[in-house]
C-alpha cells in the first residue's frame, strides 16, 4: 500500500508522507450535473506532544474519530477532480482538546488545495480575464481575486526604497480619470500605480517615502508633461530629468505632418501625391533610396523616392524650409550632438511654418533635459510596454469597476513575473518616422 501511495501522491504533485491511499481509492460522482472524479484518501499524523498544552505523548494522545472534507484539486484528464481527504482526529487527556490531523497540501480551514492556487496563479501573469480563470478551475471570481491578493496586496509598497533610475507615466483607467504609473528604468518592474495624477494626490503620496529613498534616484525618464517637472524637482533633489527620445521626435514629426496636411489642402493638384507618400517625407534623408529607379502611382516617369519627396517640396518653399529644418534636428538627435542640435534650434527662422515654430519654442524650453537625453542612454520603452499591458488586461476584462484589483492583477504582471534585461552595449537609435 506504501508504494501505491507514493505513486498516487507524484502523480498528484503531493508530497506528504502522512497522506495514505487504499487499492479502492477512485470513485466517480456527479457533482453539479459534471461528471467529477473524487480520490479517496487518509491523513494520519503521529503526534509527539500536544499542540495546544505541550503535553508530551505517553499515551495521552488518543485516537477520537475521522473527519471528512472535499478539496478541489487540479483537473485530471479535464475532468473536474476532488480529494476526499479523511483526517484522523485526536484528543488529548491532559486539556481534552480536539487535534485534526493537518497537511502542507491544503491550508487550514481551506477546500482549495495549494496546487490549484499556484495554478491560478501562473494563469494570471497570461491576458486572461479573471472570470475564465475561475470558470477553468472551477472557483469563483472572489477567490480568484482573494488568491491574487495574498500574492501582491495594495498596500505592501516599500516606501524606503527607490531605484537609481525610475521612469513615470500615465495611463487612463475609466473616462477622465488617469492612473499614475512608476517602474524601474533597468528592468521595467512596476514600482507602484496611483489612481489619481493630479499634483496635489501626487504630493501626497511622495510624502510618505523616506528622504533617504527619494535622495537615491539619479534618473528620471518621461514625456514633456510640465507638471511632472516640478513635482520631479520638489521630492527628488538629485536626479537628472530625462525627457524620451521617442515623444521629442514625435513632436516633430507630428508639426511636419501637419505642415504638409495644409501644403495639401491648398494644392488640389497633387493632393494625392500627398497623401499618399507621407512616410517619404518623415523619412531621415539618408534612409530615402537614391539609386533604384521605378515606376510611382501619380507620377508618370520612371523615379527614386528622392525624386518623389525633392517634387513635394518643390510645391511650397515653407514647407521645403520645414524639412530641411526638420532634417537637420533629426540628424543631430539621431548622432546624439548637442551642440549641433542646439545651435538649430536656438537660431531665428522666418519662413517656416506656425507648428514647426511652436515645436521649436518647446524644444527651447526642454533643452537642458534633451541634454540629459542625448548624454544618457535611458529610454521610456519599457514603460510604454508596462502601459500596453495595463490598457490589454482592461479591455480583455472589459474594464475594471474596482482600482485595487487591477492594480493587483497589473503588479503581478510586470513586477513579479517580470525577467531582469539583460545589459547590451548597442548604439541607441530612433525610429525613422514616429
């Protein structure tokens, strides 16, 4: 019987050498109109001493009766399955106390087995909404919650430590209402989520880590969102503001675009010409073909793409202006040159267009952080990604009602189960059009 028992109990993933199963250990029932299997077994512990007095065993200990419980266990065959653990229970003579025989497979007082849990528990760093989670293993939506909850709850952040380098960022978590988001620059583990991005909820959440802890960061990745600046200089005296090299190329590829939109509106002509070579004209000139001649929709002759974008141009000296001027701050942020980049943008310009000129203003105003960006090699990828998985799990689970379970389910993602990255020393690009 020994043997069977050790097979049964590796078969199960149950290690317990107090769980014992008879010859006649599988029985099969329906249970909510599902065919379930159901296996038989027996808990017995061998007491030395009383938990409860202390009281040594000499035969002090007596056997009083077996209690019966169901777990659920894991699916066997994608069968619903059951242990039907019948324990041994004790009584003690010296404070006549009941003593139920106890495992390491289940927790006290609990019909869900430990398995089941930390199967659920892998299912929740997958996109699964939390209801098929719960359908899967046959559990409802509350203990799904419950057992994300042991693992991460929304209170144990550690307000006395603080990454070198911290990225932050917002993202929406019902209509008009922002969360804030905090993670580790190096390896994208989510640090903490704040519901409200407002400047004064802000403070009062920073308040409460330690000078120590807020003295400790040196970098701080995010967007041209002013607010965050001063409230970045307020509670972090030493760190270096680092504005991503993705929202300043952004922000000029979008003036570009908008520039030719209304070059386009005005020439009816070539209005599909337009249109539909905009990825030419946000191009970086060196990346534009020069050598292979084809035949272009709207053009007539042979061309390169050169050709496609020098005739565009051609078509409004603002516009020609723009792009050059757009090129030529492109070209100094791709080789990181700061002197080049702002020598550009701090000369006068008159024939150019009103969102390029406005673009050029902002660029004025963020200089010495685009500083710290060309010198640097951080990035705010990571936290971009952390934001795709929080707005994937919300529309998966078409939105979340209650802030504190999203924020649970979001830690596990990208804090616990998140992989260090690994450092590799490449040359830092940008996108060629954003």
């Amino acid at each position: 019987s020994m043997s069977l028992s050790n097979s049964i109990t590796k078969l199960l993933n149950m290690e317990d050498n107090n769980l014992i199963f008879n010859e006649n250990f599988l029985e099969e029932k329906i249970i909510n109109n599902k065919r379930c299997l159901i296996i038989v077994g027996y808990l017995k512990n061998n007491l030395d001493f009383c938990p409860h007095c202390g009281c040594i065993n000499n035969n002090t200990i007596i056997k009083k009766g077996i209690e019966t419980c169901l777990i659920k266990i894991n699916k066997i065959s994608e069968l619903t399955s059951y242990l039907k653990l019948k324990k041994q229970v004790y009584k003690c003579k010296n404070c006549n106390r009941k003593i139920t025989s106890q495992s390491n497979i289940v927790d006290y007082r609990c019909r869900i087995s430990n398995n089941v849990k930390l199967a659920i528990l892998n299912c929740a760093k997958e996109m699964m909404c939390k209801s098929l989670i719960a359908r899967f293993y046959n559990v409802s939506d509350n203990t799904v919650q419950s057992i994300f909850d042991t693992v991460f709850y929304n209170d144990t952040v550690y307000k006395d430590f603080l990454p070198k380098s911290i990225c932050i960022d917002e993202f929406t978590f019902k209509k008009k209402t922002y969360a804030f988001n905090i993670c580790n620059a190096k390896n994208g583990k989510t640090i903490d989520l704040v519901l409200d991005r407002t400047t004064n909820n802000l403070d009062k959440y920073f308040s409460h880590y330690t000078e120590k802890a807020r003295k400790r960061v040196k970098f701080v990745v995010m967007d041209m969102y002013s607010p965050y600046i001063d409230l970045i200089k307020k509670w972090f005296p030493n760190a270096k503001i680092i504005i991503d090299l993705f929202h300043i190329v952004q922000l000029l590829t979008k003036s570009l675009n908008k520039t030719r939109i209304n070059v386009m509106n005005q020439n009816k002509d070539d209005r599909n010409k337009f249109k539909r070579y905009w990825r030419f004209i946000l191009k970086s000139r060196f990346d534009l073909d020069t050598s292979c001649w084809k035949k272009f929709r709207c053009f007539k002759n042979l061309m390169t793409e050169v050709d496609v974008v020098d005739y565009l141009l051609s078509k409004d000296k603002f516009f020609e202006n723009s792009y050059d001027l757009y090129q030529d701050i492109l070209y100094h942020l791709q080789h990181r040159d700061y002197k080049g980049f702002s020598q550009i943008i701090n000369q006068k310009y008159k024939d150019i267009s009103k969102q390029l000129q406005t673009t050029l203003n902002t660029l004025k105003k963020y200089s010495k952080y685009i500083k710290n960006t060309l010198e640097y090699s951080y990035s705010n990828g990571v936290m971009e990604r952390n934001n795709n998985t929080c707005k994937l799990i919300k529309r998966i689970s078409f939105g979340f009602r209650n802030f504190r379970n999203m924020k649970s389910r979001i830690m596990i993602i990208t804090n616990i189960f998140r992989k260090e990255k690994r450092e590799y020393h490449t040359k830092y690009s940008i996108p060629k059009y954003a």
